[in-house]
C-alpha cells in the first residue's frame, strides 16, 4: 500500500467545489495545485468535503467496522470524470476506493486509511438496446433500477437479490440471482464493459481479452466499471408465489432434512424453485428462542406446488403464508426490499461469515443453532442477528465451464452466512462477534469434509485467505496473480479482498 502524504491530506480536508465543479476553492500547501481536478471534470461532476451533509452521505456504510477513511469524495457525472479522478490521485499517490451501494462489510477495506472515494451514483443509467438482446448499465446503478427498468421493457435479467445494493458490486465478485437456475450467474450474463484501469486508461473489454475472466468473479482487484452492457431475456413467467413457512428450533432436523429431500436433491432442485432460510429472534412466534424463517419461492405459478410445501406442512410449522405477485415483488417478500431493515444504513456492524455447502448437514444444522440460540437470544447485544441459508437453484450456474470465470464455486447448492449485527461498543465486543461468526462456520464447514472454506467474497468478513475467497487450485490463484501484475502491478484496486 502507498501512503496519502500529510501536505496533500491537509488540502484534501480544506477543499471545497462550486455548484459547476470547475472551480476549486482551498489551502494548497507546498505547491499542490487541486484546483487542477476541478478544472478537468465535467460540469456535471461534484466534489464533497468532510464536515458537508452531502460527504457524510456519500461515505456511509451499510456496516460500521473496519470501514475506509475518506478525506474527499469525487461524484462523477462522466466516465471520463472517473479517469481524470484517477489520473489525480496517481500523479499524487494518494489512494482511492470506488464505491456504489457501500454494502460490502469486508474488513480489509479498513485497509485504506487516508484517500479519495470515487462514488458513481450518478453514473445510474439502463438502455436497452434496440433488438432487445442487451442492455447497458452505469456503472453505480442498484439493482432496484435495474430490475424494473427492464420489467416495464418485457425484459429481465440475472442481477443481485437485495433492491439496495448496486447491479456490479454483487457482480464483480459473481452475483447470485433469482434467475440463475435458467442463466448463470450475474456475471456470465456480461458481453462488454467500459473499465477505467489502474494507470486511468479507459478501455472497453468483452471476451477477446485476458482480464475478461478475472473480472467474473474478482473485479475488484483490476478496475473501475463505469458502464457494462450485458444480455437481457424476454420475461417468461410473470407469475412468482412465495410460501413463508415459520418453525420454532426444535424442529431444526425435520426442517433441513425435508430441504435436502424435496428441494436441495443433490443439486437437482428445478430452475424456478429457490429455498431460503433465516435463523433470527421474532418474540411474536417464540419469545424464548430464534424461529427458523423458510420461504419456498416457485416462478410461474400463483402457488408454490404442494409437492414442495406438503413435507413442511407435515412437520408442523408455527405458520404458514402464502403469497403471490411478480417477480417484482420478491425483494418484499424475502425483507431485502429498499424500505426493509436490513437495507438500511443504521451505525450498526454487519460482519457476515459466508461458507458454500453442498448439502445441509442435519446434526451439523442442529449444533450450529443451538450456538446460535445461545449467543442472540433475550438481552444480548447479537440480538438482532440472522443466520442466513439461500439455496438458489444452481443449473444454470453449474452449465457453465467452472474454468471460464474467477469465479470458483459452480459445484456447491447453499450460501450460509451467519450474520451477526449489533451497535458499536469498542474492540471487545467486536472480538466476541468475529468469535462466535467464525464458530458458526467452522462447525459447517467441519460438516461438510472440505478441506477449505468456500467463501462467498461479496459476503466476506476479511480474515479469510485469497484461496478461500477465489478457489484454492493453483491454476487459478498463479492466473490471478499474474494479471495482477499485469493490470495492476502497485497494487492500488487492493482494498476489497486482496488478491495478495
């Protein structure tokens, strides 16, 4: 890592930008000129300061651990803003992080200790094109817009779950869908993109080129997107049901059994049937233990088909609910809408613990709920905590040569991540939680005989290696490093899960 000299962290702090962005007023000591990036963005661009309502906006994150240190935001209005922005910061060897959606709780961002954020929201553009094969999409654009954009048009694609994270940040480290059992992954579905490297060229890459592959699956180390068009599909189902199915935890056995009997089936489970699970405190079903919260979604009928909600019924739930609309709706259903807590920036740290499974490990299942149970229930300061179990359908994924992207784990049917949020407190409670997160993974991944933990990067908590996060064969980690050394040899994309 390169250092933010004090002079120029100093000018930093005092800048301050007119209404056009053409004229930087501040302090410029020891003949820095900042004036010179005003000078060079567009009238579009802004600049925010630190003690603006507008910097504090733009620099907080979904969670509060470990998170970067700005001392000046930059607000592209062009793709061109995003290379002279970069240009600036190389000139001066002061760092520089992207942001869009700042829901990544990876703790190596705390890695950044002093430097300039680069936040696209306003580069939030969706234009399908005129055969309606494809779209193209800025590069800071959520995945809410996307979504309906494209819905409105007739049109869907493969994007993120969650309406409040952005389309690429999910993407870049792969991107799990709704919509993956039929297509693949958030990134398979790409044809071109717009990057702004690490010496502030902005090119455009598809598949002809050798960084191609790194970006499906570990584009944070090599670039900044600034738009990509990637392909779009007719809308086949507008009908999706949803059955929430509320269990108290005694009956954690019965339920994972019946998930890997009737839905996870060794990977077989259908394109249009996805399973979820939440392990969280509601005092309403069960005011002394976390309920398991199970939803069984289904595509193109009004309700989800009784051959996969029957064996649940027979276990006897606390309660059932039924529901249906489109595919638009399922953010709502699922809690991870834009108005939903989860969405919502509250000074809270959200460390999550991911782990790939093949199956669910029934007796492992159990021992991990009871350590759950034990760490979140009543008073605790984990109380608000979920325990996350999404079990997409993985054809799709799994169609595509596990060799073709940096992303690894096309084999494996279930994301777990226990993620543990609470209010800051001091470095102890931070210690406890980064504890019991690390328990609960470790009794999973025990379970599942794999020699090492398979990590979601997207859901990362930061102490895992490169292997875990990108695969362990040595083929794939030699791949990485060496374009790295190509594309970014000083290190400066080296915030969001390192490549080394």
């Amino acid at each position: 890592m390169y250092r933010l000299k004090l002079e120029v962290v100093t000018a930093l702090a005092t800048w301050a930008i007119t209404s056009t962005c053409h004229s930087v007023q501040g302090v410029y000591p020891r003949g820095y000129d900042v004036k010179d990036l005003g000078q060079k963005l567009s009238n579009t661009a802004k600049v925010y300061y630190p003690g603006s309502d507008e910097f504090t906006t733009a620099t907080t994150r979904w969670s509060v651990l470990d998170t970067p240190t700005i001392n000046l935001v930059v607000v592209p209005g062009t793709e061109n803003d995003v290379v002279e922005t970069v240009k600036f910061a190389n000139e001066r060897d002061l760092p520089f992080l992207t942001y869009n959606g700042a829901h990544g709780a990876i703790t190596t961002l705390g890695n950044m200790t002093q430097g300039i954020e680069i936040y696209l929201n306003q580069l939030n553009s969706v234009d399908v094109a005129k055969d309606g094969k494809s779209v193209t999409i800025g590069g800071g654009t959520k995945s809410k817009k996307v979504t309906d954009t494209l819905w409105a048009a007739g049109k869907q694609t493969v994007t993120g779950t969650c309406e409040c994270v952005s389309y690429l940040g999910p993407a870049l480290g792969g991107g799990h869908g709704w919509l993956q059992g039929h297509h693949g992954l958030v990134a398979d579905q790409w044809v071109s993109m717009n990057i702004v490297l690490a010496n502030g060229t902005l090119t455009t890459i598809d598949a002809n080129s050798d960084l191609w592959w790194a970006m499906k699956g570990a584009g944070h180390n090599f670039g900044i997107v600034t738009s990509i068009t990637t392909k779009v599909y007719d809308i086949e189902h507008s009908d999706w049901a949803i059955e929430t199915l509320t269990f108290s935890g005694d009956q954690v056995e019965e339920v994972y059994q019946a998930a890997n009997d009737h839905l996870v089936k060794d990977g077989t489970q259908p394109a249009g049937v996805i399973n979820w699970s939440y392990w969280l405190n509601n005092p309403d079903a069960d005011p002394s233990n976390p309920v398991i919260l199970f939803y069984i979604i289904q595509e193109g009928v009004k309700a989800v088909d009784s051959v996969y909600t029957k064996p649940f019924h027979d276990i006897g739930p606390l309660s059932v609910a039924p529901q249906n609309g489109t595919y638009t709706d399922l953010a709502e259903w699922t809690n991870i809408a834009l108005s939903s807590q989860p969405c919502q920036k509250a000074g809270l740290v959200n460390p999550r613990f991911p782990n790939y499974l093949d199956s669910y490990d029934v007796p492992a299942q159990r021992k991990a709920y009871d350590v759950y149970a034990d760490a979140v229930r009543g008073s605790s300061a984990f109380n608000g905590s979920i325990f996350m179990f999404e079990g997409y359908s993985m054809g799709g994924v799994r169609a595509i040569d596990s060799k073709s992207s940096a992303f690894a784990f096309r084999s494996e049917n279930i994301l777990s991540a226990p993620l543990i949020t609470y209010t800051p407190a001091g470095e102890e409670l931070d210690q406890k939680a980064a504890q019991l997160g690390n328990q609960l993974r470790q009794i999973l991944h025990e379970a599942s005989g794999e020699s090492e933990i398979r990590a979601y990067v997207n859901y990362a908590y930061g102490d895992e290696t490169p292997e875990q996060w990108y695969g362990s064969e040595e083929w794939r980690q030699s791949r990485l490093r060496s374009l790295k050394n190509k594309y970014d040899p000083e290190g400066r994309f080296s915030f969001f899960g390192p490549i080394a």
